[in-house]
C-alpha cells in the first residue's frame, strides 16, 4: 500500500501524468509486486552491468535526489547496462520509475534503465551502504559502527 500512496502523492503533486498514475497503479494491483520490468539483467548490448540502489544513492533520506545523481545516471546509461534496485519498503520498482521521471530524468534515459526483481548480476554495484571486501575480514566491532550509522 505504501507504493500506492506514494504514487498518488508524485500524481497529486502535479509530477507524474494522470495516465502514468493509472498504468502504475494498474501494474501494483494486478500483479501484486511492483517490478516493472521482469527480464533479468546481464551482460547486454554495452557488455557492462552497474547495479545502483535507489535509495541512499538516487535518492536522499529526505525524499530528494541526491544532489548530481540524476545527471550522473544519465551519462551511466549510456555506458552500462545499468539495473536500479528498489527494496518493497521504499516503494516498490514502479515507484522508482515514476519518481525517477517526477524528477527529471529524460525518457531516452529512463527507458535504458531495468528494475530487476532481485539483485542482478553486475560488473559494478552502487549502494550507500556497502563495505568494501577486499579478502580479508573486517572487524565485526567496525561492522557494527557501520550498522549503528547506516539507521
């Protein structure tokens, strides 16, 4: 349901058309998931896949873009098959593409993108929260400081 108010809000704040909000709205009820496209991401047509999360890297805490994420993401699709991943809680893949749009990035630019259902297989991953592994283990106490800041 979260996903559905946030779509009416994105329609009645004048960002999304009435026709974008319907087939959205449509696609959450049908289906009862909010992927909306199903294929699955991989190697494709630039031989690259970056897998961004959308929430913390497309999108702040405060429900704005991060400040040069939409520009950045616009030369990204151009160079990668690039595969914005978006939990249920933040509202869902539909939700993503509508406020990606609200926001301004181009159609050519939002249609190279793929919502996957699931974390793809990729080249390069984007998230905010990521530790980097590099062979050998953290310490779970850095961990947890980690953990603590990232709520």
């Amino acid at each position: 349901m979260r996903a559905l108010e946030q779509l009416a809000a994105l329609h009645r704040a004048g960002s999304i058309d009435g026709a974008r909000f319907a087939a959205a709205k449509r696609h959450v009820l049908e289906r009862g998931r909010l992927d909306v496209d199903p294929r699955p991401v991989g190697p494709a047509r630039r031989g690259r896949t970056l897998a961004i999360a959308f929430e913390g890297v497309l999108r702040g805490a405060s429900g704005a873009p991060i400040f040069g994420a939409l520009a950045w993401l616009e030369q990204a699709v151009e160079r990668f098959d690039v595969a914005v991943i978006v939990s249920e809680s933040a509202g869902g893949d539909a939700f993503a593409s509508a406020w990606l749009e609200a926001h301004g990035l181009p159609s050519h630019a939002l249609a190279r993108i793929r919502f996957p259902a699931h974390k793809p297989a990729a080249n390069v991953y984007l998230d905010a929260r990521a530790v980097r592994f590099d062979g050998s283990f953290p310490d779970v106490g850095l961990l947890l400081g980690y953990a603590v800041a990232s709520q």
